[in-house]
C-alpha cells in the first residue's frame, strides 16, 4: 500500500509528465506547504530548465565545473538580465552562443540542473506533514497568463502554470537540447526511491559534513581514508560538491559516509549559498554581445555637420522603421533592396538572441520574421514581442516556407499579424507594409 507521501510525489510526477505530453509552452510554479517554491519551464512540453531550491549558484557551479573543465566560472561576466529572467540560464545561452561549451555539455548540464531541482521536489513533497496545508494567497491574484490553478490539500502543493513564460529574454535554446519530461522524472524517481530505502528521507544532499571527533575518527580508519576525509570534509562543501569534486555517484558517497554520520563522528550543517555572479554594466565582449556601433571613426562630429545635412537627417528620422528578422542573410539582402527601395528605413537581424534588445532600441514600426531559426524559433520570437507593451500593435509578419493551416493557427495564437510566403515576392512585401503601414515613406531619402 502506498503511503500518503508516494501519493503525493507520484500525483506531481503525473501532472508534469501530463504537461509535456500536452506539449505545454510556459512556466510551472510549483509551492508546497514547506513555503518552498521551484519553476519548471516547459517548451512544447519538453524540460528547458528548472530554478528554484536553496543553492542556486553553488548547483551552477558545480554542474560546470563538473561538465566542463576548459570553463572558469570565475571569470564569466554577465550583463543586467531582464526582470523575470534566470541568470544561470542565460548564462547558458551566453556559452553556447560563445562556443565555449559544446551542444553534448550544455544538454548534460541542463539535464544536471533539472535533476537536482526534481529531486528536491520529491524530496519536500515526501516531508510535508499530513496536518500541513496550502492556503492561496488571500488577494487572488493571478497573471493574466495564469491558465491553471490547482489547489489540492490531499496533495498540500500547487502548481500554477503561466503560458509562454521563457527562463531568459535573451533567447532559448535549440528544442533538441532540452529534456523529455518522462524519462528524466522517472530517472530521478529512481534515485530517490533508493535515497529514501537507505533511510535518508530526511538528509538533504545540500547540507555540508563536518568532523566532529577527529582522533576517534582517525582511530577507525585507515591513514589515506583519513587523509581523504580530513581534506575534503571543511565544512563548506555539501555532499552534492563533494561528489562532484570526487566525479563520484551521490548515492555511493552517502554511502561511503554514513557510518561515520551514525556514529556521530561526522555531523550534517546547513550552509549558505555562494555569492550569486554580479550584474553590471560591461563590454558587449565580455557579458551577452550587444550589436557593435556601427558608427564609423571618420564620422563627424555633429558640432561639424554641416547645415546642408539636417535636413535630411530629419527625414530619415521621419521615415517608417521595416525590421526583418531572418538568420539567412540573402533574405536579409533582399528585403533591404526592397524596403529601400519603396523609401523606408530597414534594419536586417540575423541573431534572433540579439533581436529583442535590438528592436526595444530601434522601435520599429513593423517587423517581418522568419518562422524557422536557430535557439529561438518564429513562433517563441512572435511571443516574446507581444509580451513587450510597445510592440502590443506592432504588425508582425511571418516569412515562413511552410504555409499551412496548422502553422497559421499556431502563428494567430502568439500574436502573428499576417503570413508571407518564401520565396520573397518584391511586390507582396511592398503591398504588406503599406498595408499595415499607413505613413507614406519619403521616397527622395532613401535609407
């Protein structure tokens, strides 16, 4: 007979493979009567990446000091991140952008990350008294994103699901990288089922082992064991970071250190996290590339332009902004060709990371982006637009090869305005923005 802990644990695991079957795009919230809280978010119900848990960046750092060696944590800068934005995946993002980390090492670190968060879950779930209940906050107020509110006593945790909510404004990762719900639960099930037969229900493997008897320690042990556990066992590193410094299971450490925990010869401590990495203003070399000015040296200087020239630089002020996101870059070319040659300003992105800092600094006054792109896709781009409040009626326009119904709907629901067909027809484009662009372009002042 299962008892009212398993219920509870396999009831999370049921609704979070039930997501990804149902390919859900979003964030889950998860919160358990503990006041724990972890998200989990989701793209066309496949595991991105997961947050939450007391050691953030102790659990970043060990993943990438475990996976890859060749990469300083030390020595990675990072730009202010958005609001709502997760900084250890943009980090991620920054990495793979770099080529500082291969496809195979960010897939095993993400898998790594997610594990550990999962098998905290399990973990808080299995503690949750039978007394305990969840209480939804009294104001009830919900995102307007929010589709889905659970509150389930018998289980004592919700799970507040917020469509299309991405871990990093700077962009996503390709869909291959990231992790099927069902295999990665079950595996971390697994472990934890053998975690909680040991007895160690209540061990959580973020706390750090201290030495408390030394000299009776070293009596029962032989002098390399010894050796080994008086450099490794500081007091500052939890059994997590022992096993990665050791490159050893988790399951076997504990093992290996529990009858000294049982003879109270080694203790169990809470410690802090680490210090989170800081968030300042740096080079675009250093932290996630911004577009290089494009200012040339020999420019000069406004105090010197010449009188004959504010005229047109007026104009050109005047002129519509036509953006085309596109990571191919005869596309690019040609709706430059095009869009000049109707008279409007055009600024081609290639980088769809890139392509959201960019278009809050250009504001453009429609944007044509192409459904198919590397790390984000058409559809998580058009979205990502929408949740900006500037771009709420900013016509978006699909350049897509594939022109079915299925892409039209899928399209219509993150906010597309309209389809175009590839390949690109001089005429249809033209017609397109002076259909959703009103403004007449100067047409003697072409950019």
């Amino acid at each position: 007979m299962k008892t009212r802990a398993e219920s509870t644990s396999n009831s999370f695991s049921a609704k979070l493979v039930r997501y990804g079957q149902e390919k859900f795009t979003g964030r889950l919230d998860l919160k358990v009567s503990t006041a724990q809280q972890w998200s989990l978010y989701l793209s066309y119900g496949r595991l991105v990446w997961a947050s939450g848990s007391v050691h953030p960046t102790r659990r970043w750092r060990r993943q990438i000091i475990y996976h890859c060696p060749e990469v300083n944590p030390n020595r990675i800068a990072l730009k202010k991140i958005e609001p709502g934005s997760c900084w250890d995946y943009q980090l991620m993002v920054l990495l793979a952008r770099k080529r500082m980390i291969n496809p195979q090492q960010t897939v095993v670190v993400i898998q790594g990350i997610v594990a550990e968060i999962l098998f905290d879950i399990l973990q808080s779930l299995t503690l949750v008294s039978p007394d305990q209940t969840l209480i939804q906050p009294s104001n009830g107020s919900v995102s307007s994103n929010a589709i889905e509110t659970r509150v389930n006593k018998p289980d004592n945790f919700l799970l507040n699901a917020q469509l299309g909510v991405r871990p990093s404004m700077q962009g996503i990762l390709p869909q291959t990288w990231m992790l099927e719900v069902e295999p990665i639960i079950n595996q971390v099930q697994q472990v934890w089922q053998q975690w909680s037969e040991m007895g160690w229900e209540d061990v959580s493997p973020d706390l750090a082992p201290v030495l408390l008897e030394k000299s009776a320690l070293q009596e029962q042990t032989s002098v390399a064991t010894y050796k080994n556990l008086v450099s490794l066992i500081n007091g500052k590193r939890t059994l997590r970071d022992i096993a990665a410094l050791l490159k050893r299971d988790l399951l076997l450490l504990m093992r290996s250190l529990y009858p000294y925990i049982k003879k109270q010869l080694i203790e169990l401590v809470e410690v802090p996290d680490l210090s989170a990495p800081k968030f300042v203003d740096i080079p675009a070399k250093a932290g996630i590339s911004s577009q290089k000015s494009q200012t040339p040296k020999s420019q000069t200087p406004k105090s010197q332009t010449p009188k004959s020239q504010t005229p047109k630089s007026q104009k050109k002020s005047d002129q519509a902004l036509i953006v085309c996101i596109d990571d191919h870059p005869q596309t690019c070319k040609i709706m430059k060709e095009v869009i000049q040659s109707a008279g409007y300003r055009f600024l081609g992105i290639q980088d769809s990371i890139q392509a959201l800092p960019l278009l809050l600094k250009h504001k453009p006054d429609l944007i044509f982006l192409d459904l198919v792109m590397p790390i984000v896709n058409g559809y998580e781009m058009c979205a990502q637009i929408r949740r900006v409040s500037m771009f709420a009626n900013t016509p978006v326009i699909i350049l897509t090869a594939k022109d079915g119904i299925v892409d039209r709907v899928r399209a219509r629901i993150v906010g597309a305005t309209d389809f175009l067909s590839k390949p690109i027809d001089n005429q249809k484009v033209v017609a397109t923005v002076r259909k959703y662009h009103t403004t007449s372009p100067c047409k003697t002042d072409p950019v």
